[in-house]
C-alpha cells in the first residue's frame, strides 16, 4: 500500500544525529554570537568588510542545520553576471556558477573537507540557484545562502526574501564597501539592513574582525576615508554652482 505524503500537519521532525558535528576549524567569540543570532531568527542579514568571515559563519550554520537534519537542503545563490544571464555559458548549473561561487566552495571545504563534501553536491542536497532561477520557487525544510548581496537590487531581494517557506532559514551575506551596482543607492542589502530595526524575526549583523593580513584592514580604512572625502568634495562642489 502506498505511503501517503506528508503535509504540514502529519510533518514530524527528524531525529538528530548523536555524534557531535565536527568541523576542522571553529568559530571566534563574535562568529559564535552571530551565529547564535542567525539561529534565533528566520532571515539574518550578515555584513562586515572583505576578510571578516560572513560566508564562513553562513557555510558553518547551514552544514550544521544540515548535519544534525533540521533541514533537507542547502540553497545557494548570489549574482553573477550582467542581468544574470549565465544560459551562454558552457557546462551543466553547477559548472555556469562555479567561478562565482568559488568562495562558498572555500567555506565549505575549509570545514568539512573537499571529498566529504562532494558527495553532497552529487546527491542535490547543496543545490545551486542562480537569482534569475529563483522565481516562482518555494524552498521548504531548507537554509539559504545568498552571497554578495551588495549587488543584489531592491528588486531583487523583495523576490529573494519571499521565496522562504515552512521551516527554513535565510542568511544574506553582503559587504556595503564593495558595491557594484551602476548606482549605491540600488543595492536592496543596505536597505533591507535598516529594515531589520522594524521587522520581527529578521535580524542585522555586522562582524568587525579581520581574517586576513592586517594590512587589509589598513587598505579599506584608507579607500574609505578618500573616498569619503571625493563624496564630500564634490558635493561641495556641486551645491555652490
């Protein structure tokens, strides 16, 4: 006889491995704080500058969510190129998106391990979707990551944000600095990052620390500052004419 399928009110969680999950490196103090934030909300916002370990923190809370069977999938999108319009490009889904999810890649590997993860990359459990794939669909029991989301339009993420259904997760990765949008004002990260003040259950981090050389730090300091000062400047300029 044939089993019948499961709908929201036959639904029963899975049972929780017994073996601690472990990953070859850990968490700092303030990647364990976000990424307790992150657990205690539905959509997370995760900001910071180049190095301060988003994707890292995003990577580990889904393989952990994954692991222990709260969800089924791992979806993972960002935007690629202009207008998202990869269909040129030689390969299967995952070969189009592999240069621009590369850094994901990283996270994952990093943590678990190149061969130990691949096979979750062959059985669809880790799906790649690029932005322009993602309407009309509905993620259930699964955690979505979406990376570099600086360069995500407002229109966009409304889209993004509304494809979340029963028992799942977002974390929105984006770093406000490397914005490249033909206009700032268009990234819908920044604005949805304010919105987070308002919205319950949708939470705004920003990690401070810096993963990398030191001198990173420096350099980004220095951009933003003369930068800071080329906005001023001709703005300055711009209001006495």
């Amino acid at each position: 006889m044939a089993s019948k399928p499961h709908n929201d009110d036959t639904y029963r969680p899975k049972r929780e491995p017994k073996t601690p999950i472990k990953f070859h490196i850990q968490l700092n103090p303030e990647q364990k704080e976000a990424k307790q934030k992150i657990l205690d909300n539905t959509v997370t916002l995760l900001a910071g500058q180049a190095g301060s370990g988003k994707t890292l923190v995003a990577c580990n809370v889904a393989l952990d969510g994954l692991f222990r069977r709260q969800y089924d999938k791992i979806i993972i999108t960002r935007p690629t190129v202009s207008k998202e319009d990869i269909g040129f490009l030689p390969g299967d889904m995952r070969e189009k998106m592999d240069p621009w999810v590369q850094p994901i890649y990283q996270n994952f590997y990093t943590l678990y391990g190149k061969e130990r993860m691949e096979k979750y990359f062959e059985n669809g459990q880790i799906e790649l979707v690029p932005v322009s794939f993602m309407r009309g669909r509905t993620f259930m029991d699964s955690i979505i990551i979406v990376d570099e989301a600086q360069n995500v339009t407002h229109e966009q993420m409304e889209m993004i944000v509304s494809r979340i259904g029963l028992r799942s997760k977002m974390i929105i990765c984006g770093d406000g600095n490397q914005i490249d949008l033909r206009k700032r004002s268009d990234s819908g990260f920044k604005f949805l990052y304010k919105a987070s003040r308002k919205v319950k259950n949708l939470e705004g981090i920003t990690l401070k620390t810096n993963h990398r050389d030191p001198i990173v730090g420096d350099i980004i300091e220095y951009y933003e500052e003369e930068l800071n000062h080329i906005a001023s400047s001709s703005f300055s300029v711009s209001s006495k004419k």
